[in-house]
C-alpha cells in the first residue's frame, strides 16, 4: 500500500485532475495526470462495480496497480498527480511481469512529460 502522503483525501480532492488534466487512453482505461508542485505524486485508483461485480476483484486490481506504482515512484523523482480509471478487469488476473509490460507506456509517458522538472 502507498503512504498517506500518497493519497488524495476524500472525492473533491479528485475534481481539479479531473477537469483540468490531461487524458491518456489504454486498452484498459484512463489516465489523468497533472504536475503538481510538492515534495511527492499522489494517486488514486477507481474501479467501478461495471469492471466487475465482485469487491475482491476490485480490490485486487487497486492493490496490484498501487504496488506498481510504488515501486516506479520509488526509482523516479516525478511530482505528478495521477488518476486511473480503470474499465477493465484483465489487470486482475495478468501475472506481476505481464502487468508491468502492460503498464510501460503508462511509465514512459510519465517520463517523457515530467523528467525534466524534477
């Protein structure tokens, strides 16, 4: 699980990356991204009930894609404001290398867009 300094704080903290950030569409959902100006990134990860009916599956895929990310943001300085949604259960069931594969273009856009202003 990622820190509490990590996470956005309650629904409305969403709405401003929601509106204002930009869109990448995967195979598996979306991505809004914006910069922001503190010391870390922060992430929230939304699967709807749509992705699947189940709350284990849910939760399996939440748990899964913040431990990716933990783990890239532990290697990369990058201050971004991230939200995925996600539309997709096939992230749930992917083995750990082939959900990294999956989540490459996710990183190299990161990358591109944000390794300059560290």
């Amino acid at each position: 699980m990622i820190n509490r300094v990590n996470r956005f704080r309650g629904r409305r903290s969403l709405f401003p990356i929601l509106r204002r950030g930009k869109v990448q569409r995967y195979s598996f959902g979306k991505l809004y991204y914006r910069q922001n100006y503190r010391q870390n990134y922060r992430i929230a990860i939304v699967v709807s009930k749509k992705v699947d009916k189940k709350a284990v599956v849910r939760n399996r895929i939440r748990r899964r894609l913040y431990e990716t990310f933990r783990l890239y943001f532990q290697q990369h300085a990058i201050h971004v404001d991230l939200i995925f949604v996600i539309h997709d259960n096939q992230l749930a069931f992917l083995p750990a290398p082939d959900l990294s594969k999956q989540l490459q273009p996710v990183f190299q856009a990161l990358q591109k867009n944000y390794s300059k202003k560290i």
